[in-house]
C-alpha cells in the first residue's frame, strides 16, 4: 500500500487558504500584511449585539443538547416567515434542511445525487468549494462560463448547447444539477432577472435540477436588483442556499440552511435525503441556532445593521474598483454585489508567469495577500476581498497598482 489515504482525499484542498502559512512567517518576522482574500464579514463588521445576545440567552437556557436533526423549529418558522414576507412563498416546516454553513448543505447535496463518475454544471469562475465537493463525492464538473463581456452574467444560448449536447450524448440522466451564485462571488455580479428566467425555462425544458446559492442575498448595491430564484422557479424542482454567514454577518456560528419548495417527486426525494443526512450528523450548532432565528426575525434590529453593512460595502468596493480601474494592466468589471472584485490581469506585459506567481510576489513584496484566480477557475484573475475599511483597502489598492507598474518597466 503506497497510501493510506483514498483516491478522492486529493481533492482536499482552499485555494484561498493555501498562502496562510506563508502570511504567518511573514507576520512573525515583523511583516504587516493586509489579508484581503477571506470574505469573512465580522472580521471588519462586528456581529451585530442582538444575534450575540440571543446567543448568550440560548446558552443561559441551556440549550446546550442535540437538536431536531433538522433544525429547531423557532429557526424554521423564522425562515418560513422570511420567505413568506420576502417572496410569498409559502414553504413548510420540512422544505427546509438547517446544515452547518452552506458548506454542509453543498456536502449533502452531492452525497446524496452524485454516484462516482457523475456530473453537475458549475459555472465558471465558481466558489472553489462547489468543484471540491462534488469530485470529494467522486463527480466530475462540468463548466459552464459566465460571460464577463456581459457583467459576468449567465448566458443562456451557451448553455441551451451544453445541455443540448449532453443530452444527445445521454449525459443529461447523469448531470444532477446545475449551480447558479447569486450574488456571486467570486465576480461580485447581480444576475439579471431577465436572464435568470431564461435559464429556469432551460432547466424546465431539460429537466435538471437547478440550485441556487444566495448565501449573499441581500448584499447587493450600485442601484443593482436581486431576484430569488424562488420566484421564477414556481412548479419547477429547486432548491435555494441560504444562512448566517454573509447578511447576518455570523460566518463562525457556522449555520446555514437548504429550501426545496416544490412538492413534485425530484423534489420530494430530495428534501426526505437531506432531513436523512441532517439526523446522520445529529445537529448543527444549538445556540448558534436560537441566534439566527433572532436574526431572522428581529427585523428592527436586522433592517438597521444591514443597511449599515452595505451602505459601507458599496463604499468601499466602489473606491477599490475606482482605483483598479486607474491600472492599465488590469481589466475589472464592477460588482454589484457580494464584497468581492475579479481584475483580469495581463500577466504578460507583466512578465508574470501566472495568478500564482503574481499572488506569491504581491504578498512577500507590497505585503498584500489576495487570491489566485485560478482557484475559481479564473486563472487570468485574482480575487480581492473589499471589506476592510476604505483607507486601508485604498492603501492595498494603491499597492497593487504599484507592484504592477515596478513589474511593467
Ligand atoms: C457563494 C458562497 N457560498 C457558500 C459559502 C460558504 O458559506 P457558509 O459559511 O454558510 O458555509 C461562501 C463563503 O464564502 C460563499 O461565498
């Protein structure tokens, strides 16, 4: 036996994590380095007081035991109520599957539709997890582009002939899903509504199941407007990604929660696996539980700290991308939401080889640590995270227009 480790253990892998041994060393030897390359919100946003409280006061109740596997029922009503008030949807108690982050909803998902050998259309440039946890689960993605001549929007025709080809190929039985970001990261892109419908109608027409992650849901800006897929998906097998991390600024409570809302037997089959796959694990996080569902349903207090939230966002993602676009070498499209930018880069005026080379010599060099693109299958890009406060992302940005230029001459 050359290893005791399974074939698939190889996919084990963060390419946003992968320099942070690097960023410690740096940082021991006296270093300062700015990590723009994790979208972890309360890092530069607390967590607003009242989730904290409700936190505390599930604690001092002590609900500190297992949970309905599937999530306690103050949370599910919280969602229930949301969806209703957000979009009329009208969804019941076990549409819904609370998981440990969408991280664990994306580990559910491919256990339970992907045999060995099978696929799901991701699209391309993709949260790198999506790609880790299908072929973890021995699937093999197939790539879908967005179009960034077209704001990294989806774009149907391209995938009217994937599906088209697949199915003549008799792929489409063994292509379980396919997974739209919205907003996105890694292109911070709003999708359009009109767009969106084109490739629900898709979906409908080819008979694959469509998810959509909107983990990011309400952070969107630039006069940008969202659209759940929720509310073009009626009487169409779907399912939704959503949870505490990014709106309710909580990524470390490590909650998040899967809706399948139609009744149809794709649907059915689903949602029963994934309750199935909640009592295999017994429960996530309980306080983190009741703290959410305060989150849900304090909407006071929940209205006012995103409003906040984004209102800075916006700023700062804004005057980051003022500056970028000052950079001859570098091509950006605006996002609209989410707190992520995705510059193209031209390596090769440059003389850089790669997205790799251009991270490893920006962090050691202008102590910025962003990410490869690579690693979201954009290998020409790198991925900036825009939430640290303006000054500080300026002074990052001025940085990499500087490191760009000393490499230009
Ligand atoms: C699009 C997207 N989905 C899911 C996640 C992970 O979410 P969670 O913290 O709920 O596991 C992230 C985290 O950055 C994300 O960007």
């Amino acid at each position: 036996m050359d290893s005791i480790l399974s074939k698939r253990s190889v996919y084990a892998e963060n390419s946003i994590l992968e320099e942070e041994r690097e960023v410690e060393k740096l940082e021991k030897s006296g270093k300062k380095i700015i990590e723009i390359n994790r979208g972890d919100p309360p890092v530069y946003f607390p967590t607003p007081k009242y989730i904290i409280d409700a936190y505390i006061k599930a604690l001092r109740a002590s609900e500190t035991g297992y949970t309905r596997a599937e999530g306690v029922f103050p949370l599910i009503d919280a969602i229930i109520k949301r969806y209703r008030s957000k979009y009329k949807l009208s969804l019941k108690e076990n549409d819904i599957t609370v998981t440990a982050g969408v991280s664990e909803a994306l580990n559910f998902i491919n256990t339970i539709l992907i045999d060995q050998g099978e696929s799901a259309i991701i699209f391309r440039p993709y949260y790198n997890q999506y790609v880790t946890q299908l072929k973890l689960s021995g699937g093999v993605p197939i790539f879908e582009d967005y179009d960034e001549k077209n704001n990294w929007d989806l774009n149907p025709e391209s995938i009217k002939k994937t599906l088209a080809s697949l199915k003549s190929r008799n792929r489409l039985a063994h292509t379980k899903y396919m997974l739209i970001t919205n907003p996105n990261n890694p292109t911070g892109t709003v999708l359009s509504r009109g767009v969106l419908k084109e490739v629900v109608d898709l979906a409908n027409e080819y008979s694959i199941f469509l998810i959509s992650d909107e983990i990011y849901d309400e952070i969107y800006f630039n006069k940008a407007k969202f659209t759940s897929l929720c509310e073009l998906a009626k009487g169409i097998p779907h399912m939704i990604l959503n949870g505490a991390s990014k709106d309710f600024d909580a990524t470390g409570f490590r909650i998040g929660y899967s809706i399948v809302p139609e009744n149809d037997k794709i649907s059915s089959e689903i949602k029963s696996k994934m309750a199935d796959m909640a009592k295999v694990r017994l429960c996530v996080n309980t306080p983190a539980q009741y703290a959410l569902a305060e989150g849900l349903s304090n909407l006071t207090e929940h209205k006012k700290a995103i409003a906040y939230m984004v209102k800075e966002i916006e700023k700062r993602v804004n005057s980051a991308t003022d500056i970028l676009e000052e950079n001859e070498f570098l091509q950006t499209v605006r996002p609209n939401g989410a707190f992520y930018i995705l510059p193209r880069v031209d390596f090769k005026s440059l003389r850089i080889k790669n997205d790799y080379e251009f991270v490893d010599r920006l962090l050691k060099e202008e102590g910025i640590f962003v990410t490869r693109g690579s690693g979201f299958g954009a290998e020409s890009h790198i991925r900036i995270v825009s939430l640290p406060p303006k000054n500080i992302l300026d002074y990052a940005m001025d940085k990499i227009n500087y490191f760009c230029k000393k490499y230009a001459k």
